[in-house]
C-alpha cells in the first residue's frame, strides 16, 4: 500500500469513527431521556406481560445472590413451565436486579439500555452492508439513525418486554453471520452466530425460529449460487452448537409440548388470508416503523439494492431473513405491531444501503 493510499483509508477510518462516537452520544442521549420518563412514570401499573417476564428474573437475580447455581439453572430450566417464555431475558436482567434492588422500574430502564446497544450493534452491521468501504460511516449513521428515529422501538422498549432483548441479539447475529462469507475458513464468526441464534430462541421461541431460517435459506442460496458442495465444517460450526443447546432443551418431550402450546396461544384478530392480513406487517414497516417519507425512501431503496445483489453474502443474509421472519409472522393468526420489532430494524437499516447508492 502507497502512503497516499494509508492516509486515505485512515481519513475514512477517522470519519467512520467520528460518526460512530456521534452516534454513541446520540443514541445516549435519547436513551437517557426515555429512562427518565420511565422513571418519572414509575407508578404505571405493570401489564400482564411484564409481571410474568420481572418475576423469574427477580428469581434468578435471588439465586444469583445467594451463590446458587442449581436452584439458578433448575429456575431457568423450568422458567417456561410459568412463563411460557425461556429464560435468556431473566439471565440478562438479572445481574442488573443484583446491582440495584429488583423492580419493575429498573426492569423497564434495563430494556431501555438494550434497545440503545441494539441502535449501536446495528450501526456496526449497516457499515459492514456498505456497497462503498469508504462510505461506511454514512451506512452506518444513516441506517442505525433509521432505527434510533423509529418510534415502536422506544415505545415497546420502555416496557419489560422481551423484544429488546430479541432485536439485540438478532442484531449480533446477524452481523456475526455476514463477517463469514462463504470463503471464510475460521470458526469464531460462525460459532458466535450460533451461540447468539440459541440465545434468540432461548429469549423467545419466534425470535429463534425467524433467524435459524434465515441462516439456513442464505446458506442454501450460497451453495446454489456457488454451485458447490456443502462445505460440512461450514455447517458444522453455524449449526452444530446451536443445535446441541436446542436437543438439551428438546430432549425433554414437555418442552416441545409447550412450543406447540405457544404456536397455537394467539387468538386470531383478522382472517388469515385477507388483504389486511397479508400485507399488515408490510404496512406495519413502512407506515409505522419508517414513519417519514425520507426514511421510507431510503429504506426501498435499501431493499431495492438488496435483491439485486443477493448474490453477494451481505445482501443475501439480510434479504433471507427478512424474507423468512415475514412470512412466517404472517402466518400468526393475531397481527400485531409489536411482533415486526426485530424485523423492521432488519429492515431500517438498509436505509444506510440506500443512501450510500444515492450518493453513488
């Protein structure tokens, strides 16, 4: 490399940085004000659904705090037996209960700060989805600024829901999976994306179920694009850990019971194949999650770019998730906004996509 060429990429690195320490404080900002406004409405009454996701994280943070490791395990083992949920979110609000008294205010205030690390992991992987290495930064901004700027995020955030917890580690996934391209011959990548694909699962069942197929449709993609043979390690080390943590889990016939119970608990509030129902969380994305016209743009074009190059592995992940996490929360017979919160960001930050082939 010339030296005219080093302080060219080390200008592009300073942006990259500069837009990424801009952003951190941005999105700490904003963090910061939700959770005051949590704070300030702390007498709010829990929903049903809070209550049933703060108790078992109360409990893990009491078994923490006594230095049981079994009554921990048995707890998170049996945490759907309750919940009807897994237990990766108590695991992660937990040692919060054991820094400050448990509650449902710091609850809430927990999944306000995984919502801005999720802002932040997805500024990470709107860089990496760059056409243009030089205009990483302006992905990244623009597309972690899409999701920071969506208003469902915040909302549904500041509630001890399980989706926070959801989109971060869909996020991290993702953006583990597009660092190993086809040609990739180590295995941290792929085995971080599949220790972070267990733990969707383990968050909640859907969140598993959307990213594990689209992990398993690129990489049929890959090899039909490629027109090669299943590298065998490839799949060994994406799957393989993942899979082992899934037969721990299923090797006990009531839990498959209860996913079975859990697919069929949402009563249906609009008929499946209608309209309505097919294109609700179309909708949901573009009139809801991207609620300004700029954004909407950005975003279609975003997607647009996407599937022309699904060839390449970057796009590819992404459009084969987004295509599987569609269709399947389609297929629920209840819609509701809530349930697009790991997918819309999936889609937002294409806007980053969008504007860089703008400015190109």
């Amino acid at each position: 490399m010339e030296e005219g060429d080093e302080v060219k990429v080390s200008h592009f690195e300073r942006r990259w940085l500069l837009a990424l320490v801009s952003l951190s404080a941005l999105v700490g900002l904003v963090g910061a004000t939700v959770a005051s406004g949590v704070h300030a409405h702390r007498a709010c009454a829990p929903t049903f659904d809070e209550a049933v996701h703060v108790l078992p994280a109360a409990q893990a943070a009491d078994d923490l705090r006594h230095l049981n490791l079994v009554s921990f395990l048995q707890h998170s083992y049996h945490q759907d037996d309750v919940a009807q949920y897994p237990f990766f979110h108590s695991w992660l609000v937990s040692p919060v209960f054991l820094l400050v008294s448990p509650g449902l205010t710091v609850a809430r205030v927990a999944n306000v700060a995984f919502v801005c690390l999720s802002v932040l992991v997805s500024f990470f992987l709107a860089s990496e989805l760059s056409p243009r290495k030089d205009l990483r930064w302006l992905a990244g901004w623009v597309g972690a600024g899409m999701v920071l700027a969506a208003l469902p995020i915040w909302v549904y955030g500041s509630r001890v829901y399980l989706e926070p917890v959801g989109l971060l580690v869909t996020l991290a996934a993702l953006f583990c999976y597009v660092k190993a391209p086809p040609g990739y011959t180590g295995r941290f990548w792929l085995v971080c994306t599949s220790l972070l694909a267990a733990a969707s699962f383990f968050t909640k069942y859907s969140f598993g179920i959307f990213l594990l197929g689209g992990l398993a449709l690129s990489e049929v993609l890959g090899w039909l694009v490629a027109r090669r043979k299943m590298g065998v390690l490839r799949c060994l080390y994406l799957f393989g850990p993942c899979g082992v943590l899934l037969l721990m889990w299923f090797i006990n016939p009531d839990k498959l019971r209860r996913l079975l119970v859990y697919s069929r608990a949402q009563a249906p509030n609009m008929t499946l194949w209608s309209i309505e129902s097919l294109m609700y969380y179309l909708r949901s994305v573009s009139q809801v999650y991207a609620n300004t016209p700029l954004a909407l743009v950005l975003m279609l074009l975003g997607v647009a770019y996407s599937v022309c190059w699904t060839r390449d592995h970057l796009y590819r992940a992404l459009s084969s998730y987004l295509l599987v996490s569609i269709v399947l929360v389609t297929l629920v017979p209840q819609k509701n906004h809530r349930f697009a919160y790991t997918i819309a960001p999936a889609v937002l930050l294409l806007g980053g996509v969008g504007a860089v082939w703008l400015v190109e």
